[in-house]
C-alpha cells in the first residue's frame, strides 16, 4: 500500500499549472529501532532539555532557535520568523530552468521523493510536461520549502512519474579537487588492466536489492525471537578479520583471483 502523500501543491511551468502530491522514495520504517532503559528498573530513559547554566528542565514552549555570534551570546528567532521565508516556494514547484539529464554530479543528490498528479485534470498537464522532459532528455531545476528550509529541487522523469531530488546545498559539497588532485593520473600496467577488466566481467551480475540487504538486522531480529521465546542465544565466537597482505606483484594476485574465479564457477 503506498503512503500517504506528506505535501501537496502545483507544478508549474510558465501558464501551465498542474495540482500535484509528493511522497517519500525512501522508507526507515521498517528498520531495527531500540530504545534506551535503566538496566537496574527495566525502565524506559527519556531525554528531556535543560537549562545549561541553571540545571532546571525547559518547557517546550520556552524553546527558541539561537545563532550564537559570540561565546555564551545568541540571536534568537521566533517560529514565525523562520516560517516567513521563501514563502512563495511553500506550495508551488515553478520550474525555471533545465539543465542536460545526468550533468548533475550523484555527489549534489539528497532525498528523493515521488511527484505524481494530484487529480484527473490535471493529469494531462503533468504527463505533457514529463514526456517533454523525458524526450529532450532534460531534468528540471526549481526550488521548494522542504523541512523547513528553501532548497534547490531536481525533476526527473520517470516511467509514468517524476522523481524529485533535493539537492545539497552548495557548502555542503566539498571539491573533489582537495582530495583527488594530487593523486597519480597513471592508468596503471596495461596487462594488469586487462586482468581487473576480466575480474569486474567475471562479478558483473544484475542489480537487485538483496545486494544492499542487511545482514545485522537479520541477526539481531533472530537474537530478540529467541529472547521472546525466553531462550538466550548461544555466544557466537568472531574469527578475526584477516588482514590483507602486502601486495608484492599485482600480476601474481591478478592471476591467484582469476584461478580463484574459475574454481569458485566450477564448483
């Protein structure tokens, strides 16, 4: 069953204007979450804020944002000061701009949400624009209030919807430059080039998302059905990770994991 939309608003480009709902392409809903107890009473620890000169708890309403300018020394700004900003990018994703599709770095891509037409008429206007998108092989750029902040949107096409990125903001991404710049530029050995290339060929497999399962979540959930059914789970001993060995002749490991390989097909 899908979710319920969490927004709703209009997609527009120029005078075309379409009602639209957007959801979350992610999910943590279904991951492992505990919670913190007193190991003495079994009971639950709950956090609360507390005045850091004076020890005594806050109430939520006393709560303010503050931008410290100094030490111990803060502007304060009330609730309806941060939600006076940007508010023409509250409900409406205008689209001002295109850029070519996947000349946008994966490094600039934050959260993912699914677009989709939010009633029967406007549906018409929504395909319009995607397969546009979709046949000039273009995503958009906009801008829209998202948890609390104005940020810089991309809009994909894809398949019948829209997949509309949130884009990191420009000093959160450091240059590549910084850490790569120095690096050798060499392509390596061509024969040892060869022997990856054969390597990535002989693990190359099509994508499925059992290939990002996690493992510990299974292990834990084992370990909580065998405490529910009043059994403890018996003490696994960890093998030490090896640690990998000096590489001495890249060619001669090339070759071992090309065998390696082969035996594994076999077998």
């Amino acid at each position: 069953m899908a979710p319920r939309p969490f927004w709703k608003g209009y997609l527009k480009l120029s005078l075309v204007t379409c009602p639209v709902a957007m959801m979350p392409a992610t999910s943590e809903a279904d991951k492992l979450r505990f919670h913190t107890l007193n190991a003495q009473t079994g009971n639950r620890v709950i956090s609360r804020y507390v005045d850091a000169v004076s020890g005594k708890p806050v109430r939520d309403k006393d709560e303010a944002k503050g931008y410290a300018r100094g030490e111990d020394d803060y502007v304060l700004l009330e609730d309806d000061e941060l939600d006076s900003i940007a508010l023409d990018s509250a409900r409406t994703i205008d689209i001002d701009m295109f850029v070519p599709a996947g000349s946008i770095g994966w490094i600039w891509y934050d959260k993912p949400h699914y677009l989709i037409p939010d009633d029967r008429i406007g549906a018409e206007a929504f395909s319009v624009i995607r397969e546009a998108m979709a046949k000039s092989d273009m995503v958009g750029i906009s801008r829209l209030v998202l948890y609390r902040r104005e940020r810089a949107v991309l809009l994909v096409p894809r398949g019948k919807g829209i997949v509309l990125w949130t884009l990191r903001y420009g000093d959160e991404v450091r240059p590549e430059g910084d850490y790569f710049g120095g690096l050798d530029t060499a392509d390596g050995d061509p024969a040892a080039l060869r022997l990856v290339t054969r390597l990535i060929k002989d693990r190359t497999r099509p994508w499925s998302p059992e290939m990002a399962h996690d493992p510990v979540q299974d292990r834990l959930l084992d370990i909580i059905a065998a405490k529910k059914k009043g059994r403890s789970k018996p003490k696994t001993t960890k093998a030490p990770a090896e640690k990998p060995g000096n590489v001495v002749n890249i060619m001669d490991a090339l070759k071992k994991s090309l065998a390696a390989e082969t035996r594994g097909k076999k077998s």
